[in-house]
C-alpha cells in the first residue's frame, strides 16, 4: 500500500536539473523509451536522449517493453554492451 506514494514521488524528482550538463558526457549512452508508461513518460527518455552527445534513443510501442519486448530489450542491451568504447 504505500509503494504507489512512494512511485509517485520518485516520478516527480529530477536526477539532473540542468540538462546542459550532459553536453561534457563522452561516453555512448542508450536510452530506452516506452510508449503509454504513465509513470515513466517517453518525453524525459527523449530529453536525456537528446541532451547526450553520443546517444541512441530506442522507443518501444509498448508501457512494459521488458515484459511485451523481452527478447528485443535483451538483444538490444547485449549488442549496446558488446560495443568497444570510443575515446
């Protein structure tokens, strides 16, 4: 019972409040995005994405893509993952 209050304010906090400084991140970034997640919103996902030099933004038609996407999400990851690095 009280996980949703719980949910509900850790939706509404901000892990970085000035997206500018994501512009000095190098590394390559995924940003996955779900479609119809009322908790998580593919428009902050579309943000991140966009304020990341070196980031791909992977949007799911779905609001659970690790249930209804499961193989896609992991092959996904495992490609993402198996990338070399780039100075």
């Amino acid at each position: 019972m009280r996980l949703g209050s719980a949910l509900r304010a850790v939706a509404e906090q901000v892990p970085v409040p000035d997206l500018a400084a994501l512009a000095e991140v190098s590394a390559d970034v995924l940003v996955v995005a779900a479609t119809g997640d009322r908790l998580h919103p593919p428009e902050p996902a579309e943000e991140a994405a966009a304020a990341f030099p070196r980031a791909k933004l992977v949007r799911f038609d779905s609001p659970a893509p690790l249930v209804t996407h499961r193989r896609e999400v992991r092959a996904l990851l495992a490609e993402f993952l198996a990338l070399p690095s780039k100075p």
